[in-house]
C-alpha cells in the first residue's frame, strides 16, 4: 500500500495559499514540478502516523486566511489507511518537523487527519519555495 507521501505525487493539481492569496498550478507548470520535487525531498523517509486531532473545517477556513498552506487535488477519490479524500491541506511553517494532512472526503474537511513525522528534517524548503510564488 502507498503511503500518503507517495500517493500525493499523482496530485492533478496544487493551490498554495499565503495570507489571503491564492495560486494554483497543474502538472505542466514548473511550479507544480518543483513543489512536487520539495514535497519528495521533505517526505522522504517521513514517518506516517494517526494524527493526535481531528479537523473542524471552520477554525481551518480562518487559519488559512492568515497562514502559509499548501492543497494537493485529486482528479479521483483515493484512499489510505481506511480513510477517503479527494484533496489534502497542509500547514506550511519552516519550523516544522511534523504535520496534520488535513482531508476533504468530498464533502467537507471535517474529521480524522493524516500525520507525516519528517525524521529530522523539517519544512523550510517547501515555505522558501511557496513564498518565492508569491514574491
């Protein structure tokens, strides 16, 4: 079975998000390629984990009005681990060594989250390559 790392590379197209802004990319565009390579590096060896929380989709909403996310959509519902989702958020800080994958299941992003446990590296490259897009 994939991992969730890996099945976010078969993503059809990713939104980043930076204080209110939104920029969206699909396979051909070389932003798209190059988040995919960050996400690669950053993940890989990562560590799959059950999230410690749930998502409650209107506190997310207002995080993402004022954070740095990145959103990988599916052009199909996938699954892992029992879990069904179409599109994955994550909250980019440079500082992090883990995070929730929060997911919509086709109707809302309420519920139970996906952990990535990076093993030592963390996620500065993936914020300096989503700021630089919004530069």
């Amino acid at each position: 079975m994939e991992s969730i790392a890996e099945q976010i590379l078969q993503a059809t197209k990713i939104r980043i998000y930076s204080a209110g802004k939104v920029k969206e990319y699909i396979y051909y565009d070389k932003e798209y390629n190059q988040l995919l390579k960050n996400w690669e590096g950053m993940t890989r060896g990562a560590r799959q984990m059950p999230a410690f929380g749930v998502c409650i989709e209107n506190l997310l909403q207002k995080e993402i009005e004022n954070g740095v996310w990145i959103e990988f959509i599916f052009d199909q519902q996938k699954e892992c681990w029992g879990m069904i989702y179409e599109r994955l958020l994550v909250q980019v800080q440079p500082q992090y060594c883990g995070f929730n994958l929060n997911r919509f299941d086709g109707k809302s992003y309420n519920g139970r989250c996906f952990y990535l446990d990076l093993d030592s590296k963390n996620m500065s490259e993936m914020y300096q390559a989503i700021m630089s897009m919004f530069e």
